[in-house]
C-alpha cells in the first residue's frame, strides 16, 4: 500500500513538473504560432478601511490596465489572464488598528 502510494504522489509530482515546464516554455517561445504572451485587463481596486468606531469606509480607485499572461500558471510575476478575466475588481482591506478604551495608542 505504502509503494502504491509513492508511485502515485511521484507520478503526480511529475506530472506537474511537465505541465509546469511546457506552459512556461509555450509562453517563452510563443508557441503555438508566435502568440502574444502579455495581455491586459482594467482592473478597478476599492479599499475597504477599518474605522475606530466598528464601520468600514470604502474608497473606490480608476481603474488601471494590469499585465497578464497567456497561460494555465504564473509566469514573470503577472497573474493568469484566465484569472484576470474573472477577477477585475480587487478589494483590499486596511485596518486601522484595534479599538477599545483597553488598548492604549500612541
């Protein structure tokens, strides 16, 4: 049973090592027919700010165009355009720190 399951963790291991290699080597070469590698997508950012008093404030950002690539992982640091497509509003949440008359702020 233990073999059993070393073979299927290595295979699986291989696997992945072989899709990984092929999408980045498809996006370093261009493959198939000299597609384009990048892409981009407008993408609005909003933050939603913590306040003192248990509310949220929300500040809406333009939006800005970001850099994809075309391909199933991450490559040179850019998000799936897959990912991106789906993805075009991006919330970041701030805290401005605990509250309560216990915690004493500087």
């Amino acid at each position: 049973m233990k073999r059993a399951l070393r073979i299927v963790v290595l295979a699986l291991a291989a696997l992945f090592v072989l899709v990984f290699t092929a999408d980045y080597l498809s996006v370093r070469f261009g493959i198939p027919n000299h597609r384009a590698q990048f892409d981009y997508f407008d993408v609005r950012h909003f933050y939603a700010v913590k306040l003192k008093n248990r509310k949220t404030s929300y500040m809406y950002d333009k939006p800005q165009s970001m850099e994809c690539v075309n391909a199933l992982f991450p490559h040179y640091g850019d998000t799936p355009c897959w990912y991106m497509k789906r993805h075009t509003v991006i919330q970041v949440n701030l805290d401005s720190g605990p509250f309560g008359p216990w915690i004493d702020t500087p």
